[in-house]
C-alpha cells in the first residue's frame, strides 16, 4: 500500500488536475464536427449560466466612437433604437466571456449577435445571430462554431460572416479598448 502525506496530498492533486486540464486542451485539438460542437455548447452554455446572474458592462456607438454607458442611458438608447449599437459584455471571472450585441438600422429594425469566447485565451467559440434579442436562444437562431485557431468548423446555411460585431479573438471587438480591465 502507498502511503501518503498530508504535505504531498496537495502536490499529487495538483498534478493530476493539470494532467486532466493538459488532456482536455490536447483532446480538444483533435475533435472535429458533431463531438467539438457538443464540447463547445457545453462550455458556452455554462458561461452563459454563469454570468447571466452578473452585471454587464453596457457600451455604445454614438457619435462615431464606443462608449461605456450607464444602466440609465443604456435603457433610454434601447428605446430610441434607431441607427445605433448597443453592446453587454460579461465577464467570467477576470476575463471577458460573453457579449451580446444588438444593432438598430435607421428604420428601426434590430438585428442581434451573441458571442462566446474561450477562458483559456479569449478566442472565439461559438457565434450566434438572429433578429432580436429573445430569438439568440431560440433553436432557430444562425449560428458558427470555431477552433481555438479561428478556423470554423461548422455553420448554418444562413450565418452572415461579415457580420461587424464578429471578432474571433475578444480582444479584437471593437469595443474592447473602452472596456475596463
């Protein structure tokens, strides 16, 4: 039988969880398809249960330029919701992990985008886009999944690439120069 001590109980621990986090990254790499779609709804889906219960960080395009705004001046923007960007970003733990944006066009007609990135480094996982708000978590709603490289591994028929609030790094929004850090 192999004894241990109490000092080397936290060394052992420690190793194995980076053993398991070190197969995981590996393990990662290597799917493809249906097996790192599923991997990647898990862990977007559970960010997303996780900073839902926070606060975002509201911003805005007004004026040419993003801007932090207030809970006050965030809601009355929502209301005018004519030619104008309107962003909330979360973070998960020290980093930023979820943005859901929407923008307004000149006739009022809102459009919707919702991004997950990768805790481990800021990369771009999943993508979702529809028309409102409320349809991002409807099974309808467009939607890409991409490698921690930023190649993409699948996407529906009707997911728009050249949509401006896609960013396959968080640190490539470009809001993110006003966001606290």
């Amino acid at each position: 039988m192999l004894k241990i001590s109490r000092g080397q109980l936290p060394l052992i621990l420690g190793a194995a969880l980076l053993s398991a986090s070190v197969l995981t990254a590996a393990a990662q790499a290597q799917m493809t398809g249906a097996a790192a779609i599923k991997q990647i709804d898990t862990e977007c889906n559970a960010i997303q249960d996780a900073v839902m219960a926070l606060h975002p960080i509201h911003v805005a395009y007004k004026s040419g330029q993003w801007l932090v705004v207030s809970d006050a001046n965030y809601m009355a923007a929502q209301k005018v919701g004519a030619s104008l960007t309107l962003a909330d970003v979360y973070k998960q733990g020290t980093r930023y992990a979820w943005v859901q944006s929407h923008t307004f066009d000149s006739s009022g007609k809102q459009r919707a985008t919702q991004l997950c990135f990768r805790q481990s480094d800021g990369t771009l996982e999943r993508a979702r886009q529809a028309t409102t708000v409320p349809s991002l978590a409807a099974g309808g709603a467009e939607q890409a999944y991409y490698t921690s490289g930023g190649k993409l591994i699948q996407k529906t028929t009707l997911f728009e690439q050249n949509d401006p609030m896609l960013a396959k790094r968080i640190s490539a929004l470009p809001f993110f120069a006003v966001l606290p850090h």
